[in-house]
C-alpha cells in the first residue's frame, strides 16, 4: 500500500471532509478523492461511503486508519532515529494551547526553550472542547487540552496522551459576598446564586452540570462566557459567581476575588498534551513535552491543597 494514501486516509478520519485535507495537504480535493479511490482498489474493500454531501468512513476504511498510523509511526521512528545522531534535538514544533491553559502555561514553557536553540516554538491559543482535539492534532505538533476529570480520557490507539496535571475548580466570589468567610461552600446554599458559566460543551460548564448532577442543586446559569478574564471582572464587579481554575485565575491574593473549594465533592480539571502518536516520535517535540511536564510540576508543587483534593 502507497504510504502516501494511507496519510490522506487518517487525515481524512480526523479533518472530516475531503475539502479540509485538500487545503491540509496542498492538493485538489479532487486529487484527493483519487488517492482514496486508489487506496480502496488496492485493498479490495470500500474505504468511505457517502455521508451527506461529504465522505465518511466504512467500518474497513476505520480498521486501515488504525492501521495506517502504526506505519506512519514506524517511519517517524526511523526518522527519529536518524535525528538523534544530532547533537541538540532542532526544528519547529506547534503547540495549541486551550487559553486559560496558555496563561498557565505558556510564559514558563517558552522561558525554559529559550535554552534549547535549535527548537523554535510556534503557539497559538485555542478555544477547544475535547471533541475539537483529533482535528487539532492533525494541525498542531502539540495540543494542550483540559477536560472534566469524570470524563473519558481521549483514546490512545492512535494518539500520545500525556497527563501535565490536575486543576482544581473553587467558587470565585466577590470579595463582599455573604459567603465570603466561609473556607468551604456547599453547592446547594449557593442554588440562588447567579452563575457565570462556559459555553455548553466545554469542561467547566461539564464539571458544573455533573456537580448538579450529583448534589440535585440546579445552578442558575445567566451568563456564558468563555474567556475566565472577562469571568474575573464580571465575579469581581459583583455579577455573578464562577467556578474558576484555582492556578490559573487571577485572584490577587484575595483581594480582587475569593475562591473557595466546593465541600463534599471534587470538582477538577484534568490538563493534559495531546498529540499523533507519530508526532511523538520526534525529539524536538520529545523535548517540549519534557518542558511542559516541567513547567506544570513547579505550577503544583508547594501549593497548599485541602483534604478533599488530595
């Protein structure tokens, strides 16, 4: 089988549609349905099969994706292989970086490569659920995802997930709020409470919905806002309360907001680098891993946790 068409048909399983790899790959979409019509003709099978105006994958065409990055990540080892007869890992390596993640994240990683010349690291922040994260693997060398630590983990027979770390989520008030002296809140004293949530589908607002879920305390939701920055201003001028990531929220020592861990249950995120099990392979982005396993172990380390969180 032509390796070339075994990549158009796992870039087609995680871009969805023969347009997205075309402009991927820098072919015609056209040329791009031949390479999958060669490749079906050359397994004997049918591969895709109509889905809409687009093209989705049969059972076969599944099992040959699975397959196909088992090939494409022995030739990425070999190629690795080759590279680390260099003295210093090199080149570009692109890392997406769910944005209250970058502010986490990102200034420590890029300090720690700016010892390692030969990398050049190219970041940008990405607003992403965890259905986003193949789609984003197949652009991006690196993902940096965050999903509710109840949640299923992204499956690992095509993908390298890499766990950084857990980050608790506390109720940010205002720094008057009635509660505000308490050191542990209870979900159902805050049922009349106007919340400040994420957009439907994304993690937080999934943590938000399983707590209510678990306790049978509704909470009112009158805000959607993806951006914690905005979320801060808005808890901190008095228009709602949050559940807000305890490492990455701006809280200024108290004075501008007040976070308290939920009691009874636990509320986190799990924070983790997703990526192509070929992309792995190589030692440039071996070596930002390493960096940001690094940069969430001094993010963790010495911060004081309660009972619950441990």
């Amino acid at each position: 089988m032509d390796v070339q068409r075994l990549r158009v048909l796992r870039e087609l399983a995680d871009r969805g549609s023969v347009t997205a790899v075309a402009t991927a790959l820098s072919f015609t979409p056209s040329a791009i349905s031949q390479q999958l019509k060669a490749l079906a003709e050359e397994v004997g099978v049918p591969l895709t099969e109509p889905a809409g105006r687009g093209l989705r994958l049969t059972d076969a065409g599944h099992v040959l994706v699975a397959e196909a990055e088992g090939v494409l990540t022995a030739l990425a080892r070999a190629e690795a292989a080759v590279e680390r007869l260099r003295t210093e890992p090199r080149g570009l390596v692109r890392v997406a970086l769910f944005p209250s993640g970058a502010r986490m994240l990102l200034p420590g990683l890029l300090r720690r490569l700016d010892a390692v010349p030969g990398i050049s690291l190219v970041c940008r922040d990405v607003d992403m659920t965890p259905a986003d994260v193949p789609a984003l693997a197949a652009d991006f060398d690196v993902v940096v995802s965050h999903r509710d630590e109840t949640a299923p983990p992204p499956p690992t027979d095509r993908w390298v997930v890499v766990p950084l770390l857990r980050e608790p989520l506390d109720v940010a008030l205002p720094p008057g709020h009635r509660l505000a002296r308490r050191r542990r809140l209870r979900l159902e004293e805050l049922a009349d409470e106007e919340w400040i949530s994420v957009g439907v589908g994304w993690p937080v607002d999934d943590v938000l919905r399983s707590l209510a879920v678990s306790t049978g305390a509704t909470p009112r939701v009158v805000q959607r806002i993806n951006d914690f920055a905005v979320t801060e201003e808005l808890v901190a001028a008095g228009h709602g309360i949050a559940l807000l990531p305890r490492y990455s929220t701006d809280d200024r020592g108290g004075r501008r907001l007040v976070c308290r861990p939920l009691a009874g249950v636990r509320a986190g995120r799990l924070v983790e680098a997703v990526l192509r099990t070929s992309t792995a392979e190589r030692p440039a982005v071996r070596t930002v891993l390493d960096a940001l396993r690094a940069e969430a172990r001094t993010l963790t380390e010495g911060r004081t946790r309660s009972p619950r969180d441990r």
